[in-house]
C-alpha cells in the first residue's frame, strides 16, 4: 500500500516509492500535481538531520498563518530563524520566489494600457495584499499611458514607508516616462489613507508638474480591497 508524503517521517526522500519522489512526481506529473511542500522541497533538495526536504518545506509553510503567501516578503533572516533551513537554502527559496515575480512582471506589462485603477489593483493584488511593510511603488507609463515598469522605490515598516520625490522621478526619468501612477500597501489591510498618504502625494505632484511628469493617481492596496486617491478626490 502507497503512503502519502506526510506519513513519511524519518524516512529520506530516497526510501520513498518513486512515485512519490516530489522531482520525479513533476518529472512524470507536472508540477500542478505537487503540493506547496513538495515544490519547495524541490527546490531546497535536501533535508537537515533526520528531516526530509518535504518536512522542513512544511516548516517553512508553518512559520506564519499566511501560509505560502509568506514567502512574498520573507527575507533570509526570517527564513534562516527556522530550524534546518540555513543561508544556502533561504537564498534557493528566494531566489525562485523572485524568478516568479520577474516573470509574472514581463507578461502581465507588455503593452497593457491603463484606463482605470482596477487594471493596476488587479495586477499587484496578489503579490501586495501578502506584505508586511509598507512598499511603495510607481507604475510608469508612456505617452498612450501604457506601462513600461513597475519600479519598487521604497520599503518601510510595518505602517510607514519612506519616499523622496528625488527617488521617484529618478526612475520615472531613466525609464523615459510620461506619467506615473504612484501605489503602496497597507499592512493592516485598510485602505484609509493616512495624513502623511496625503502630504506625499501633494508633494509629488506638485514635484511632477514642474518636472513634467504627471501624478494621475495614488492606489492603496489592502486585503483584496484598493483605494484610488484620484476618485476620493484626495490629490
């Protein structure tokens, strides 16, 4: 009788059937047959001690309630801060982690044109709604207000993020930009913006009009919810 990989520990990942070797389940499966673990465990490859890769992977999907939405802003302290999974294992895990933004990136901005704040909400939601410091972010756009990137200019604590209008036309300008949509999380999920969310977003338009690079909008993302600054009336 076949077991499933959660009856096997203290067993190696070599002692189990083949069938249910996570690289060679994906070898002959694909990989939408693995479970979360069985893809981490993939990539980190080897246990620690009497743990298989399979039980440090539930380990690491362990660590917070989030589950695998963790990983988006996991660093490698956080992860080194579980038992068995050391520098080289935390910078394989982040290192995928990030091959799969970069990739989600190029095909979700080829020539995607914005007309409204929901195309931008919908493509960062996923990715935004999991972090647990505030990031901000602007999405340049060129003349036909189509993105050319999304560019990441800050990371703050967990209820503030630090900008300067020098930052943020810095990158609008080597991208060769027309305008630009400015974005950030709330960790806490509530959209409200705060007192220092209006100020900055004062300060960077007025910094874009004399630059020649308009602000069209400020979006705070939250938990499957966003708000656009520009339909509060807000900037």
């Amino acid at each position: 009788m076949n077991k499933s990989p959660s009856t096997y520990k203290g067993y190696t990942i070599k002692e189990m059937p083949i069938s249910e070797r996570p690289q060679e389940k994906l070898m002959t499966l694909g990989t939408s047959s693995l479970s979360n673990a069985e893809l981490m465990a993939v990539i980190i490859r080897t246990g620690q001690g009497n743990d298989t890769a399979i039980e440090l992977s539930r380990r690491v999907l362990n660590k917070d309630k989030r589950g695998i939405g963790y990983l988006a802003d996991a660093s490698v302290k956080d992860l080194t801060e579980i038992k068995g999974i050391g520098d080289c294992k935390a910078s394989q895990i982040l290192a995928a982690i990030e091959l799969g933004k970069r990739i989600k990136r190029i095909g979700v901005f080829h020539k995607v044109r914005v007309t409204s704040p929901d195309v931008i909400a919908n493509m960062v939601m996923d990715e935004m709604k999991f972090l647990q410091k505030e990031h901000f972010n602007i999405v340049i756009l060129d003349t036909k207000n189509q993105i050319i990137s999304i560019e990441n200019i800050s990371i703050g604590t967990l209820n503030a993020s630090i900008v300067h209008p020098r930052d943020v036309y810095k990158a609008a300008i080597q991208k060769n930009g027309n305008a630009i949509i400015l974005l950030h999380n709330h960790p806490s999920g509530d959209v409200t913006p705060s007192g220092e969310d209006i100020n900055i977003t004062k300060r960077l338009v007025e910094a874009g009009n004399l630059i020649g690079i308009k602000v069209l909008d400020h979006l705070i993302i939250g938990n499957d919810v966003f708000l656009s600054m520009k339909e509060k009336n807000l900037m």
